[in-house]
C-alpha cells in the first residue's frame, strides 16, 4: 500500500492520495443494487488534466487498474472499483471553466455537477439541456454513461450536447476532439466514441457543452389512459402536432401510486379516474411567451382528448413541480419498497406495448413482479424488479434485456451496462460486435487499465 501511495503521491500530493480503507466509503460503490462495495487500493485526487494523464502512466507502466468516479450516482455499478486498482475522483476538478454566450458553450471539468452548472448557467439565461434525474450527477459521470433524462424527447441525450471533449490515455497522452464548433467532418469522431463508453478508453478532463435559451413559461399536463397502448399511440401524435412537447413520460398506475405517496403528493385525481387508468402520459411544454404557452396547452388538452385520454390535468406550479419530482425518483421508490434490480432497456417507442406485452410474460414465467415508467418520447423504458432468488432473477432479466434487442432495441438506454449489465451485454451480442468493440479499446488502452470487466471480454 505504501509503494501505491508513493507512487502517485508526487504526481498530485501526498495529501490526495487516500488508502483505501481510510476513504470515505462511498468511493467504493455507486446506487447499483446488485453490485457489491469494494475497497480499492487507494483514492487518487488530480487537480488537472497533466496530472490525470501521469496517473494513467504510471498506472499503466504497473498495470495497476483505474476506475474514474465523479458523484457516485450510477445505477449500473460502473464506478465500483477494483479491488487491486485505484479510484480516479475528480473531487479537485469541478470548475465551469468558462460559459461563451456568443458561442452557447460551457467548457466545464469532469466533476463539475449538474446543480453546480444551472446555478451558474441561470445567470446568463442559459441552460444545458440535460436532465437526468439526479441533479447531484457529475458531468464525467454523465459523459461516461450518455445520460439522458425526460428532457431527452427534444433536446437529445449527453451524445447530442457534447461538441467536444479533452481526454487522457493510458500512455500519458491528451488530446483533444471537438470543441466550440456545432459540426466537424474531418475524419473519425473521437468525442463520440468517448461519450458512452464508461470511462473503458480513455479519461474526460473536459467537455465542451451545447447550451440552449432557458425558457421561463412552462406547463405540464397529466393524461389518465385506460391502456398503454393508448399513451405510446398518442405520443406520434402529439410529436407531429408542431407543439415540441419537453417531456413526454409514461407511469403505469402502480408506479404512480407508490411515486406520488413517496413524495407526499396529491394530485387530486377523482377514485373514479383512479380506478380505470391503467397509466398515465405527463407531457411537458414550454415557450418564450405565456400567451403562446396558454395556446399550446389548450391545443395539447384537446388533442390528448381525441387521442382517447380519459381526461387532461393541466397542473398548477407546485403539483407540476412535484410530479416531475416523483417521477425522478422513481428509483428511489422502487428501492425504498424493495426492488431487487433495474432495467432501463431502450425500444423503438413504437414497440413499447409488445415490450410491455413481453415482459409481463415473461414476470409472471418466473414468479416475479414488474412495475415501471420511462420516456415514452424515445422509447427507454424503466422497470423496477422484485425477484429475490439471484437465479431466478438473472433468468429473468436475461429474458428482458433479449426481448428488448428483439424488437431493435437495447440492454440500456442511458444508465450504461456497468458491471451490473455487461456480462448480459457479453452473453447477448453478436460476436462480430463484441471483437470489434475489443479492437477498439485496445487501441485506446493496450494494458487493459482502464475500468477492466466492462463491456467487452477481459
């Protein structure tokens, strides 16, 4: 251990170099529920992109694994480190190094976090358009995993808002791909490579990030369908209308319920509404003008009418607030009642009734119960499992994640395979894929440094 923290300590200072077992425990495990803790050697601190990239080569030259962390959000245990490795934190690198009004680009550090940025962002009337959920993520973190979020159905995912990124190699190196420019064309796209791939190639130390005009008039409505065949039938729909919904979610009535009483809301639903709604579609609206909000929301309600909706609740600030707040926290409902894994596999919206189809197939063939909601825009959908026995669980999602692919669909849709996810991923995938994915990280990162047992074979 000494030899470790020697080894590092001259590169960052002895005083950001952590043994692991005196670190702080949660540098060991993120919010996957099926990933356990581990201790790793030591927690190294950089300060800077020159001394993540001397981290990398002396770690490489001792082949000593290195697994990145930022806030520790995930839910695929993707930061859990090794136990003969160390953990990368980014604790010293959270500064907005800049915001370009003229340009709308913030050039941010990896542990920068995503309430730290719209606190800053608010000031010049901008936004980054990302939301996943967790506002205490960190922008790495949201790189390394393609973070979506309900905002996804009109701005994109973290792969459409990164124009650039600053990474350092396993050989000491950094470069830089992309920047303040919206398109490039000059040979292969290195930030999107990047963008995704868990911290397995190579380690962000900047990203450059597409910021939008933040819009201060917004609405939300909440549709109460008889089926889900009805929600996912009206969401074409409504995205042809013109109308450029922000959000666009699902919530079958089962999640509703528990969302709603884990946040201590009341929307005031009827029990007769209640008791015939099988789920529930929240479209999201916003604009630069209350007059044009107003039209619009009127234009949404009445076509969510035609659409087959049993009715439409355009809710006031604070239960929209709350809604969209239970809706986050999903997550943590299905924790807090017991759910044994996560899914957040990705389908063609379209297909999202078959998917739905399948999996209650496919619970009750294993004595399982499965309860969910997901961005009915872009077809990611998110199911809370409750299997206890391992077995009988990994069967099952096993069945899930290969009814997701059936239908042109994937494992994960934003929360990344981490260690939770990637022995499916392994199990599933064409071989061709899985060699190819192997070349290209061994490009990147020859030694296998770099978050070892992710995606492709060891």
């Amino acid at each position: 251990m000494s030899e470790v923290t020697a080894l590092f300590a001259d590169v960052v200072g002895a005083a950001h170099v952590r043994p692991g077992d005196d670190a702080a425990e949660e540098y060991g495990h993120d919010e996957a529920l099926t990933v356990a803790a581990q201790v790793p050697l030591a927690v190294v601190s950089p300060a800077t992109a020159e001394e993540v990239a001397a981290v990398l080569r002396r770690a490489d030259e001792n082949r000593i694994p290195v697994t990145a962390r930022g806030a520790g959000t995930g839910l695929s245990g993707a930061c859990v480190p090794q136990p003969d490795g160390i953990v990368l934190a980014f604790d010293r690198m959270r500064r907005v190094v800049e915001v370009d009004t003229e340009n709308f680009v913030a050039a941010v550090e990896p542990g920068v976090r995503l309430d730290e940025l719209d606190a800053e962002l608010a000031a010049h009337g901008l936004v980054y358009p990302v939301f996943p959920g967790e506002y205490s993520a960190s922008l790495g973190g949201n790189v390394a995993t393609n973070a979506g979020g309900m905002r996804a159905v009109k701005y994109g995912v973290t792969r459409q808002n990164v124009l650039g990124l600053e990474f350092a190699l396993p050989s000491g190196e950094v470069l830089t791909s992309g920047g303040k420019v919206t398109k490039v064309s000059t040979g292969y796209d290195l930030t999107q490579l990047v963008v995704g791939s868990e911290g397995t190639l190579a380690v962000v130390t900047k990203a450059w990030l597409r910021l939008v005009p933040r819009l201060s008039h917004t609405a939300t409505l909440l549709a109460p369908f008889t089926t889900l065949e009805e929600v996912t039938a009206a969401v074409p729909r409504l995205l042809a209308s013109g109308i450029g919904p922000v959000v666009l979610e699902y919530i079958d009535m089962l999640t509703m319920a528990a969302a709603t009483a884990y946040v201590g809301l009341d929307l005031g639903i009827p029990s007769e509404v209640k008791d015939t709604a099988l789920a529930y579609l929240v479209v999201g609206l916003e604009s630069t003008h209350a007059d044009r909000l107003e039209a619009d929301t009127e234009t949404t309600g009445e076509l969510l009418a035609a659409l087959g909706a049993i009715d439409a609740y355009v809710l006031p600030g604070a239960s929209a607030a709350g809604l969209i707040d239970a809706r986050e926290k999903a997550f943590w409902v299905g924790k807090a009642n017991g759910a044994n894994d996560i899914v957040d596999v990705v389908v063609p919206r379209g297909s999202i009734p078959a998917y739905m189809a399948r999996v209650a197939e496919l619970a009750a063939e294993h004595s399982s119960w499965v309860a969910g909601c997901g961005h009915a825009g872009d077809g990611n959908v998110h199911l809370a499992v409750f299997q206890a026995d391992p077995a009988a669980r990994s069967q099952l999602m096993r069945g899930l994640f290969a009814a997701g692919m059936e239908l042109g669909g994937a494992i994960s849709g934003e929360h990344g395979l981490g260690r939770a996810k990637s022995p499916y991923f392994r199990e599933l995938a064409d071989p061709a894929h899985l060699a190819l994915l192997a070349r290209i990280k061994d490009a990147f990162d020859p030694h296998g440094i770099l978050n070892p047992g992710l995606a492709v074979p060891a």
